[in-house]
C-alpha cells in the first residue's frame, strides 16, 4: 500500500523556513551548511512516504531541488554581488565574478570559469 506525505504544509513551512533563517539576505558558510544539512534531514523523513500522484508531493520535491541548488550556489560565490550578501566574504573579484558561470545537471550545480 503507499504511503504518501502526511503534514505538507507543515513540511512546505519547514523549507520556507530554512531557506530564510539559513540562506536569507546575510549569508555564510556555516549557515548555508546548516540549511543543506537540515534539507537533507527532510529529504529522509520523505525519502519513503513520497508518492507522486499528488501536488503536495511534486511541490515538496520541487521545493527542495530548488533549495539545494540556491544554497549550494550560494556556497560557491564567495563573493558578495547583488542581493547575495556573504558576511564571511573577501573582497570582490570583479574578473572573477564576469567570469563565473552556472551548468546545471539535475539537482546539482557545477561552476566553470570561462
């Protein structure tokens, strides 16, 4: 029989709020590995309740491969540019930051240099 995720709401709010409390406005290593670590906690509790038959459940995965990709970008700009705010940030490269692209591969995120 499947079982499907029970409380989505109350997992859809958990994800918002990691996403704010751990890869809000400020930023730095040490929150955004917090917030990965603490997505990958949900990503077990649902590994085996998920079925995808249902909105709820296409929205939870969905919320989370979003998530993981903002937060591992964010882990790999060390820079501060626009609304990404490191607070353990050096200085700007700017050469670096023209410089610096996105690939992406399902949920995971490579960086290149052009």
């Amino acid at each position: 029989e499947p079982s499907y995720i029970e409380d989505a709401d109350i997992i859809k709010n958990k994800i918002k709020d990691i996403m704010w409390n751990y890869a809000g406005i400020l930023r730095n290593e040490a929150l955004l590995r917090k917030g990965l670590f603490e997505l990958e906690e949900i990503k077990k509790l649902i590994e085996n309740k998920t079925v995808f038959s249902d909105f709820n459940s296409y929205e939870i995965r969905n919320m989370l491969t979003v998530a993981e990709i903002v937060i591992n970008s964010a882990l790999e700009r060390k820079e501060s540019i626009g609304a990404h705010f490191r607070t353990d940030a050096c200085t700007k490269n700017e050469e670096q930051i023209e410089n610096k692209g996105i690939v992406e591969n399902e949920i995971s995120v490579k960086w290149f240099y052009s």
